[in-house]
C-alpha cells in the first residue's frame, strides 16, 4: 500500500525554495547596483533612471541597452573568472569603467 502525500511539507518545501529565489534576486540586483557604479547614485536618482527606462517604448533605445548590458556581462565575466572572490574582486574594478554606461547617451 503507498503512503499518502504529506501536502504540507510539500508545499512547505515549495514556500522555502520560492523565498530563496526572491532572496537571491534581491541579492543579484544588490550586487549588480554595486559593480555597475549605481550605488553612486542617489535612491531617488536610481529609481528615477529605472522608472524612465520601464517607461521608454522606443525599440531602438531599449535594444541599445541592452547591447550595452550584454557587453557589460561579457566583459564582467571574463574578470571574475580569474578572481574566485566574486565579492571581493569583482565590484572595485567596476565603478570608474561602468559610470559613462549610468549617464550616457542611452539614458534620456
């Protein structure tokens, strides 16, 4: 005879794993704020920036970003491969290289 389901562990086990996947993302764009110089920025500034990007309809612009951000990981990747320290190697390098991608011509 087969034992019945525990439902409730099972949903149990699925409300944890579902945290631990909302708890990485937040870390994840923590950690992308920091190596793409953003935390410079103001709160207000950042969310401003954020709000006009969700906005923007314009195809060309959005595209444009995100090849920059394709670019961004690409070389991210490549200097974090060699440094096994994510968090100790990889955001110093980034501030100065990332602030033209914060300000520059695909922003506004």
């Amino acid at each position: 005879m087969r034992r019945p389901r525990d439902y409730d562990a099972e949903l149990k086990a699925l409300e944890d794993k579902a945290q631990d996947l909302k708890n990485r993302k937040v870390q994840q764009l923590g950690e992308l704020v920091i190596s793409t110089g953003a935390d410079a920025l103001t709160a207000d500034e950042l969310a401003g920036a954020l709000i006009v990007l969700a906005e923007t309809k314009d195809a060309g612009k959005r595209e444009a970003w995100a090849k920059r951000g394709a670019a961004f990981f690409r070389g991210r990747s490549r200097r974090t491969a060699s440094a096994p320290d994510r968090n100790g190697g990889g955001a110093p390098a980034q501030p100065g290289g990332a602030q033209p991608a914060s300000g520059g011509t695909g922003a506004t």
